[in-house]
C-alpha cells in the first residue's frame, strides 16, 4: 500500500519530538540525550531549551557557534540538524544528521530520526536498517518494537508486522494507550480488521479513547468502514460498581445535542468550577462529559432529557455527592431557561416586520 510521501513541515513534528512514531502522530518519544538533567547550563543544553520552546532559529545560532569552536562535537550537530529541520531547511539538516552519525555512531537519537527521513522518502527497507541500529544500542527501548512493526507495515510484511506489535504489547500489558497505538499504525496503513479490534480492546480499558479517535486523522482510511463505525456507534459502558451515580430528568430533551439540554450542562460545570475535558462526544443518540464528574446525556422515553452524573468510588460521601449534583441540576435548569430566552429573543429580531 502506498502512503502519502510526507511535506517538509511534518519534519518539525517528527524530530521535535524525537521519535519515529511521531511521523504517525502517535505520541510515543524515545529517550534523548538532551533531556536528561544538567547540573550548569551549557551551549547543548541551551540549544535543547530554545528547540522545545520552538525557538529553532535562536537554537541554530547557538549551536553554530558551539560547531564553529567544536566541529566534531556530534551531539551539537545531531542538536543543529533538528534545529535545521524545524526552519524547513532539509538539505542541509540531512548533512548535519549523516556527519553528526559519521562522528558517534552510537547516537540512538540519530538513527531514529534518520529513520523517519527515509520513511518520508518512502525509503522503508533504509528506514528499518535505521531502526535496527538503534534497535542495537538499546533493546529495551520501549519503542523499539512498535517503529520496527510500523514500518513492516509500510513494507507490506503483515506477519513480520503482527509479531513485532504483539511484543510491544506483552510489553506493556493492559495499556489502552499501548492498544491505540498499535490500533493507529494499522489503521495509517488501511487494515482495517487488526485495527478495529485492537480499538475495541483500548476503548474497554479506558472508554476515553473513543473520544481520541473521534479527532484523530491516523483512523481517517477507515472511517467509512462498517465495523468501525459499529464499533463508534456502541452504547457508553456503564459507571464501574461502587461509582457515585444520579440520575434526573429534565423538562427539554437532549436531541441529538441540538437542544439547550447540552449547552446548558456544559455551561453549567464550567461556571460551577468543575474540571472537565472540554472535548465533549456527541452523537445522535448521547455525549460524554469526561471529568472528575462524568456526565452522560441522552433522551428519555418520555421525550424528556436524562442526565447522568458519576463519579469514581470514594470521591466524596454520599452526602456531598447528593448536594453537589442536586446544586448542578439546579444551575442546568436555569440555565436552560435562560437559552430558552435568548433563542426566542433572536427569534423575534429575526422576525421581517409586520410578520
């Protein structure tokens, strides 16, 4: 399968982060050597401060001096190389990374990113040499094995593939995050079945990533594919035993989240102080609210709006709980009144004369 060669600004996301798995914005970092703590200021770590506050330019002149008094320092080229490539000027990062390897082979940081210059060359069996390498000079790297299974992917090795993104994930046990990732790479190279099921599995340990995927371009090759738009249609899963839960009902319905019912809620926790994910999931038939309340709305059988408000066990006393949700439903209802208002205030302004 051929994947879209990637432009020059998705360099800046690849080696900013130091990571291949960037290139499929998937999040995983590799460990890198300017990260690590320094007891003084020096012209590296400097550079590395000014590369991850974006100031790539500043960066690059930092290190120019530093190469100009220390031209075999490798680790400064390695530093200028990503500076070159975060000013979009690929050529000459390409040469500073190649001498910046010449220099210390040992570099883990260097193979990775040369790795994901030749995926974005579509160079994939150059690419997996690359992550060989660094595979050598760390192989406990825990990300080792889910960039040496993306880009057998991209090679067309399903099987080879399939193992090397098990052993990541016997790596990292019951990680929804471990799940998604590997479900991404899948899904980036259009299988659809492995990806699917793997979603599944990360949406079953932590129903937020149905919420991830919603937004995330990685899953767009599938999107129209019935068993995942199953799979994202699914009822939410139920709070856990022992969770804090209220339900109520309220005069106008949910509707599809065109009601004043959502608004209303979303309006009303941001004014009561209550933290939450500002990303609500909204379909047809409920929305999630994620927070350290979790608020769940869909339509009655009335036709009247149902709310329900949980949180994990333990958060407060059911006391608390009671008065805490009975003062929210209080705020939602006059704050729907108060929409209601409005939109027929708008309604009127609208209206032609003499209408």
């Amino acid at each position: 399968m051929t994947l879209t060669v990637l432009s020059a600004p998705f360099f800046k996301l690849i080696l900013r982060t130091a990571s291949l798995c960037a290139l499929f914005s998937l999040g995983i970092t590799a460990a890198a050597w300017g990260q690590a703590a320094q007891p003084t200021a020096t012209p590296l770590t400097t550079a590395q401060t000014l590369l991850d506050q974006g100031r790539a330019q500043e960066a690059r002149s930092v290190l120019d001096r530093r190469i100009k008094k220390e031209p075999k320092d490798a680790q400064a080229r390695l530093l200028r190389s990503d500076a070159l490539f975060l000013l979009g000027e690929i050529k000459l990062g390409r040469a500073d990374l190649d001498r910046a390897l010449d220099l210390d082979p040992t570099l883990r940081q260097g193979w990775l990113n040369r790795a994901a210059l030749e995926l974005a060359d579509q160079k994939y069996e150059a690419a997996y040499s690359a992550l060989l390498k660094a595979q050598q000079l760390a192989p406990s790297a825990p990300d080792n094995e889910i960039n040496l299974g993306a880009v057998l992917l991209l090679k067309g090795d399903l099987a080879e593939a399939a193992l090397s993104f098990q052993r990541y994930l016997d790596l990292h046990g019951n990680s929804a995050e471990g799940h998604y990732l590997v479900a991404s790479n899948y899904a980036m190279a259009g299988y659809v079945a492995p990806a699917v099921d793997l979603l599944r599995r990360a949406i079953q340990l932590d129903e937020r990533a149905r919420l991830q995927v919603r937004s995330d371009p990685n899953f767009a090759t599938i999107a129209k594919e019935p068993s995942y738009q199953q799979l994202m249609a699914q009822e939410p899963q139920r709070p856990k035993a022992g969770s804090l839960v209220s339900r109520y009902l309220f005069a106008r319905p949910y509707q599809g989240g065109e009601a004043e019912l959502l608004p209303a809620v979303v309006d009303t926790l941001q004014a009561a102080g209550v933290n939450f994910d500002r990303r609500v999931e909204v379909t047809q038939g409920w929305a999630l609210i994620w927070g350290e309340i979790r608020v769940e709305l869909r339509d009655g059988s009335d036709g009247r709006g149902l709310v329900q408000f949980s949180a994990e066990p333990g958060t407060m006393s059911e006391a608390a709980w009671k008065a805490k949700t009975e003062q929210l439903v209080r705020r939602i209802q006059a704050r729907i009144v108060t929409l209601m208002a409005a939109k027929r205030k708008a309604a009127v302004q609208r209206r032609p004369p003499g209408g």
